[in-house]
C-alpha cells in the first residue's frame, strides 16, 4: 500500500517513489503564487497513484516538478525531496535526469497532437528513446516499435508506423504516447489527463489498455485527473488536491464512497449522475422518436443532409480519379422550439460537421436545411446574413475561437453593432447586461481572453453567442475541457438561459452524461449517419441499435 500522510504505521522502505515536503511557487509580475504548498505521498512498484483537483490544483505541477520540466523561472521549488529508488529527482541534475527521463520514468501528456513531432512520422518517434536510452540498433527498433504499436491496440501497426501523427484519429494518436512512454520499459509512468478530450468508448479502451499493461509490466502509476468517474476505474490510492493543497487523501474506494473533506464531497455532486429535471418518468415507446419525425412546432428541420470531403490521402498520384469522405450521410432531424436534442457519438461520427453544416459554415453536398420554414440552404450569403443574427455557435475551445486582440467589450459589442442590435450609444448597457446574464464581473469588461481562467472564457463565449438574442443555439462540446464543477456551473447556465431567453440548442458532445443531464431529445450518429433518436430517458433504459447500447455501457461510474 502507497504511504497515505497521516498513516505512519505503513512500511515506506520499499516504495518506488517517495515524495516529502514538495513546495513550488510561481514568480510573476503580480506577485507570488504557491502552486505546490509542502507536499508528501509515496508510490510502491505494481501500484496505481490518482492525483484528482480542479485546473490550478497543482496537480500537473507536481508531475513537471518531479521530471524537472517546470520553466525555471518563473517556476522555483522552494523545498522537499523526491526519492525514486534511492535518486533525488529534485536535486540530482540535469544530466541524471535526463538519463532517467523515458528510460525509468515514462510520461504520457494530456494532447498528444501538441506532444507528438508533427515532422516526424510514428515509427521514427517510438524508435528514438530505444536509440538513445537503451542504445538499441535501428533494425532491432524497428521491429521493437511495431510490436509496441501492436501491444497498445493499433490494428495495422505498419501502416501506423510509416504515418504522421495529423494522420491518425484521437485515440490512435493517444495510444502511440502511451506506446512510446512504454516503450523503453521504465518503472513509473506518468498519465497527465490522457483521456479529457477522448469520447466515452476510446476513454474505456485507454483506461483498460494502461490497467492492462501496469498489472501486466508490474508498473507503478500516477493517473493525472480532474474526472473522479475515471479515476476511480484505475486508482489504488487517491490524492484530492485544491490550490495546490492536499484535501483528502486514501484507498480510492474509501475516498470515493465515504468522502472525509467538504471539497471532496462538491467535486463528486458536480457530476452529472441523472436525467435533466422534468424528463424524470418520461420514458415512453413513442415510434415517431425512433423514426426521427415530431410531431409539434419545429424551429429546425434537417432533411437529409450530406457533407462530403475530399480524401487527397488514398488518392494517387497517378489518377485522377477523385476520391471523398461522407462525413456527413443522410441524416434527416427536427427539433422543436424551446427544446434541447443532444447529439451523441463517437470522435469521427459527423456530429460537429452537421453543426457546422447547419449553420452555413460547411458546405453541404445534398439535402436542406430549414429554419422556421425557411430554406437557408438555398440562399446566396447576401440573403443569408439576416438569419444569423437568428442562429449562433459556441465552439468547443473558446481560446482558439475568440479573437486574443480583442477584449471582452469588442467580442460582445461586435455582433451587436453588425446587425445593428445596438448603437454605439447604447452597445455599452446592452455588454454590461451581457456580463451579467453570463455571470461575469463588470469590472472585468476591457481583460483579453488570455487573462480569464477556461470556464471564464466559455461564458464569454456563451455571451458572444446570445448577444443577437437566436433563436437556434449550436454548442458544440461546449464543456468538455471543464473540471466537473466549473461544468456543472456552464451546465446550469446553458439551462437557465434557455429558459429565460426560450432558445432552441443542438448540444453536441461525446459525454453521454452530461447529454442526460441537460438534453430533452437524444440523436445518436455513428459514421456520419443518424442511427437512433428518442426522447432522453427513453434512450438511456431502452435503446434500439447495439452501438448505442455499446456507448451507454462505456460510460465511467463508480
């Protein structure tokens, strides 16, 4: 058993990994942050540590500290030790660390697409810590690193070899990190949030795969988080981390289910567990669910929709024959004023592209679409504008999505003035009300994106999306990179406002979860096609295809 602070009857002589008094402190141009207040755990070989906190908890930190990775400055460790296997990670230099780093210690960083070479191809970057660690020749690498791509579940391990990491989908390229920090077969692995952006079913095979190969390898494990649902697949132990301070900490099971510290117990009532109040006993066998026609006012209708795009990767350079990918396959839907249809699948299935594609923003290949009787799919752009001001978009990323040389005042007041909803006289009163209903400080109305934590951006996003007052709201995964209590707060007021404002929303995600919670209707896509629709809790107790059953069961609990 890992050494729990507090329990000093437990043996710590035999731990792998023994960690005490670990401070670190951020030196910036406001003053002081403490990041890590002194810190101690211990990790035994064959074990699996959970770290779990909300974003700025420290917990990251804690790992880059461990490997020497934090930026020094502005980062500094004020005190503490960190024995792996007898080796002070803290104060052993650079040059021993660098010799531990992939060969006795394995790390796997939450975005591989940022991770990985995008020069390179896979091959050459899992033979590399091989070449260098274990001074291993090109052709033994070779063999070595396509048996790895095997042993991490990619099906065509040769192809997978010879490709690019733009190449691959999410879990593929997740998979060959997780290969590569195997690779030189090191003793600790290191997982920083490797699942957070991956749907529910390749979350599943990630979260096997890593247990699978900890038991099978003897690894000792720490598995980064702010998910306690799949944390709690995967831990032994638990640290529950808040500010860089430690809440709680014990066995997994003992955390989970009879939680000590307050914090501990917010984080596991921040996730989504049940169905969205008023769906509660509506479970009803209703054929027109399943066939995709309501009956009732429809605000939106799709009819059979299409988007194609061209697949320059499988044609030759000898041909020209042109070859395409239906992202998008026939998929015919309603949706009803004042209603939420979540839209369900995995990574791949088509569900931001029908978002996109509804909106104008991708270029639809066959079908309409309809808004309040209205064929937009028809109208030349000049006619179209007037209805977007009726019709808005929140993006998954509202770092990349809002405009970093504009401040909040110029993202808001932007829409208003190009439809001419306000005046520059009275733009200001209609940002401060904006502000408000997306629960933002007034005083904070001339900060850039960059000063504002995630969640924060995300309500500046929202209220970017609503300053036109739509009538159609398409938020696409809009709460996917949350910790589960800002999530829940998004959540909350994605509800009220469509409450208050009567929208219509596509809420697009991967987490079947959080769909329940929020969706009234349920659409589920799988290769681009729309496989099954129903009413949310008539989905969720008695689904139709084996794919959405497939979904529903991957979805993590404890």
């Amino acid at each position: 058993m890992p050494w729990i602070p507090g329990d000093p009857g437990i043996n710590t002589a035999v731990a792998l990994l023994e960690v005490t008094g670990l401070s670190v402190r951020f030196e910036g141009r406001n003053g002081t942050t403490r990041a890590v207040r002194p810190l101690s755990f211990s990790l035994d070989r064959g074990r699996v540590l959970g770290i779990v906190g909300e974003s700025g908890s420290g917990k990251s930190v804690i790992c880059l500290a461990l490997l020497g990775l934090l930026p020094s400055p502005p980062a500094l460790i004020d005190a503490g030790s960190a024995l792996f296997d007898g080796i002070d990670l803290l104060h052993c230099g650079e040059q021993r660390l660098r010799s531990l780093r992939g060969r006795e210690i394995g790390m796997v960083f939450q975005d591989p697409m940022t991770s990985l070479n995008p020069y390179l191809s896979v091959g050459v970057q899992l033979m590399e810590p091989l070449i260098y660690h274990r001074r291993v020749k090109a052709g033994e690498a070779r063999i070595r690193a396509i048996d790895m791509l095997r042993e991490v579940g990619i099906q065509r391990p040769e192809q997978c070899f010879r490709s690019y990491p733009h190449e691959l989908s999410g879990g593929m390229r997740q998979r060959v990190m997780i290969g590569m920090a195997l690779i030189a077969e090191p003793r600790l692995l290191i997982c920083d949030e490797p699942t957070t952006a991956l749907d529910v079913t390749v979350q599943a095979q990630i979260l096997a795969l890593v247990r699978d190969i900890q038991q099978k390898r003897n690894l000792a494990v720490i598995f980064i988080s702010h998910d306690l649902a799949v944390v709690a697949g995967i831990a032994d132990n638990l640290l529950v981390l808040r500010g860089g301070e430690l809440m709680e900490s014990g066995p997994a099971a003992t955390v989970l289910r009879q939680p000590r510290a307050q914090y501990t117990r917010q984080l596991l009532a921040a996730i989504p567990s049940g169905a969205k109040a008023g769906n509660v006993g509506a479970i009803t066998g209703d054929s027109d669910d399943q066939s995709g026609k309501q009956i009732g006012t429809d605000l939106l209708a799709v009819d059979n929709l299409g988007v194609r795009f061209r697949d320059h990767g499988s044609e030759s350079a000898f041909s020209r024959e042109k070859k395409y990918i239906q992202a998008v396959d026939g998929v015919s839907l309603q949706l009803r004023a004042n209603d939420i249809l979540g839209i369900v699948g995995e990574s791949g299935s088509g569900k931001s592209t029908l978002g996109r594609a509804i909106l104008g923003l991708t270029p639809i290949t066959a079908g309409r679409v309809l808004l309040d009787g209205q064929c937009l799919s028809d109208l030349p752009p000049r006619q179209l504008k007037p209805w977007r001001r009726h019709m808005q978009m929140i993006f998954q990323d509202p770092y990349s999505s809002l405009n970093p040389r504009l401040t909040v005042y110029q993202t808001l007041a932007e829409p208003l003035l190009l439809h001419r909803i306000a005046s520059r006289q009275s733009v200001t009163g209609r940002v401060l009300q904006l502000m408000d209903e997306v629960g933002l400080a007034r005083s904070a109305i001339r900060k850039y994106p960059h000063e504002f934590s995630g969640g924060q951006r995300q309500r500046i996003a929202i209220g970017r999306a609503l300053a036109t007052r739509p009538r159609l709201v398409i938020a696409d995964e809009p709460v996917s990179a949350l910790d589960v209590t800002i999530q829940a707060r998004i959540l909350d007021l994605l509800l009220d406002l469509v409450k208050e404002h009567r929208l219509s929303m596509l809420f697009i995600s991967h987490d079947l979860a959080v769909v329940r919670a929020v969706a009234d209707r349920v659409a589920v896509m799988h290769r681009g096609k729309l496989i099954e629709q129903a009413r949310t809790e008539t989905l969720w107790h008695h689904p139709v295809q084996d794919y959405t059953r497939a979904l529903l069961a991957a979805i993590p609990s404890f």
